[in-house]
C-alpha cells in the first residue's frame, strides 16, 4: 500500500512540475541557432499542436500530417500596439528544398489591417490578400522553414498585382518590401516540418532538406 502511494505521488510531482521524459518521442526540441535567429516576439499556436514557434514539428501523434490540413494557426504578437494595423506575411522559402530554392517565398498567407488589439490576443483578422494554406512539404525534399513576419501597416494601401497573384511561388517578398517601403519587421519566427511519410531517421533534426 505505500509502495503504490509513492507511486501515485510521484505521478502527481511529474505532472505538476511539467518535467518530461528525455526520451520522449514527442518533445519539442527547438530550432538550432543558426534558424532560431528569426524568432522574435511573435508565437504561433495551432490548437491541437500547442506552441510551435521557434521549433520542430515533432514526428509522433501524426503531426507533421495534421499540419497539412489543419487550419490556420493563431498567431500573436504581445507587443502591438493597440491602435496600429499590421501586415502579416506567411512563407516557405525552401520550396521545393532548401538546397534547390527556384520556387523560394512561397505565400502561404498574406493578411493586412490587422488591428493592433487584435493582433495582440492571435486574431488574425483583417483584408486576406491570400488565404491560408497550409505547411504540405514535398516528400524527399527535407526540413522546410515556414516564417511569419509581421510589419507595421501604417496607413499603406497594400494590393498584388493580378499576375504576382496567380501563384504563389517565386514571389519576390523583397520587391513587395520595396514596393510598399515596409523596412524590418515588427516581429518574426518560424518553425521548421517536413512531409510525413519521410521517417525521421532518414535525416537528423535540423538537417535543413537534401
């Protein structure tokens, strides 16, 4: 009898204090400090993954396939300020690898006028230039980053042309920067999966895509 209550008391220490088995398949290890560099002030949460800024979609739990069609994620930036608007710009620039990037920034989301309130508390809400789509790395491409930058609106009209807007490949991020004279961003991060039939052993964590 006191060996099952030590037992179940330790249980309950584990699950308070929150520590994790070093060895569990589904931690979420961070990004290595040559992509952590990016992230900046801002987190993205998909509901179902929790947190995944500034880290690896884990292989475990179908993740990296429930990425594929989930929804868009909620994406907040606690410093905004209340009234500003805001540009949020989602990309892939390792598409299709990230050691062969002919179709880099691909636009996965491109949403402006956002309220700095709302921008706050994750609510992505304003003029959707393009619409959600989600993370689908090719298979045998490797580890792709997806970034989110956000960047102060200040009262910009922001548009595409109708011929940058019929893909969403090779767009040229930096003549829209240019364009709409958008410098720095007000907040960045990114987190970094690949396609889920690619096991995990294949290439190590933070490999970057072959």
């Amino acid at each position: 009898m006191r060996l099952s209550t030590a037992a179940l008391l330790l249980g309950l220490v584990l699950v308070v204090t929150g520590e994790e088995d070093e060895n569990d398949p589904c931690a979420y290890e961070p990004l290595q400090e040559e992509d952590a560099g990016l992230c900046k002030g801002l987190d993205v949460f998909y509901p179902e993954l929790g947190s995944i800024s500034c880290k690896y979609v884990p292989d475990c739990h179908n993740y990296r396939q429930k990425i594929t069609y989930l929804p868009e994620p909620i994406v907040k930036f606690p410093g905004a300020l209340d009234g500003a608007s805001y540009i949020l710009v989602m990309v892939d620039p390792d598409a299709p690898s990230r050691s062969d990037p002919r179709s880099r920034f691909w636009r996965h989301w491109l949403v402006t006028d956002i309220k700095g309130s709302d921008m706050k508390k994750g609510k992505i809400q304003g003029q959707e230039i393009t619409g959600y789509q989600p993370p689908s790395p090719p298979a045998h491409t490797g580890f792709h980053r997806y970034q989110f930058f956000v960047y102060l609106q200040e009262g910009r009209v922001i548009s595409l042309p109708r011929k940058e807007n019929k893909t969403r490949g090779s767009w040229k991020l930096d003549r829209f920067l240019s364009r709409f004279h958008l410098s720095e961003p007000e907040a960045s991060t990114q987190f970094i999966t690949q396609n889920y039939q690619d096991s995990q052993g294949d290439e190590a964590a933070g490999g970057g895509g072959q």
